[in-house]
C-alpha cells in the first residue's frame, strides 16, 4: 500500500512536467512580411484581375512542364541507346538459336509421333491377329 502512495503522486508529477516541457507559447498574428510581387493583402482585387493572373501562371507552368518533359525525355534516350544496341545484338542471337531447336524440335516430335504411329499400329494388327 506505501507504494501506491508513492507511485500515484510521482506519475502525476511526471505528467505535469511533460506537460509544460511540451507546452507550445501562442503565436500572435504577425503582419505578413512584404512579399516581392507587391500584392497587398488587405486589397480587394477584381476577379478579372485575378483570373488573367491565374491563366499567365498556368501557361508558364504548362510551358515549364512540357520543357522538362523534354528535356528529361532526350536525356533517357540518349542515356538508353548503347544498351539498347546491346539489347537488339543479344535478342537477335537468342532468336537465331531458336530458330535452331525450333528445327530440331519439329524433326524431333515427327520422329516421335510417326514410332508412336507405328506402336500403335503394331499393337492394333498384333490384336486383330491375336483374337
């Protein structure tokens, strides 16, 4: 039971102190800093105004995107065309080897079907004969 007396008081001191450790002071509001397109904040602006505005950033950021597409575009193919010499050379020996087993593949299962042919035309006159 001395224990829990102890215990109770300690953690809710420990709580307390967390508390004000991890208390934040308030932030008053602050006049906004002078912002280098000269727009007032307190000002009512038309929403003519407002819009052109909008449209003339979203063509310079239309214009900035595709600039770096292409950019970034150049730079990948002009980055990928060794290997991809590379890439044509070993896809054109791996055809021309299988072309080879496809050869002998079709020689093969030939063989096969005309001894399996065979088996079973022995087996069915060995049968006739028999019976």
């Amino acid at each position: 039971m001395k224990k829990s007396r102890i215990l109770l008081p300690l953690i809710l001191l420990m709580i307390l102190s967390m508390q004000q450790i991890t208390a934040q002071t308030s932030q008053s509001s602050r006049n906004p800093p002078e912002n280098e397109y000269g727009i007032e904040p307190e000002k009512l602006y038309l929403g003519k105004d407002v819009i052109a505005v909008l449209d003339a950033v979203t063509d310079e950021a239309i214009k900035a995107v595709e600039e770096a597409y292409e950019t970034g575009f150049k730079a990948a193919l002009l980055e990928a065309a060794p290997q991809a010499a590379y890439w044509e050379e070993v896809a054109s020996g791996l055809k021309q080897d299988l072309d080879k087993k496809n050869d002998w593949q079709i020689i093969n299962n030939g063989l096969w079907f005309g001894a399996g042919s065979l088996t079973m035309l022995g087996i069915y006159l060995g049968a006739k004969w028999i019976f």
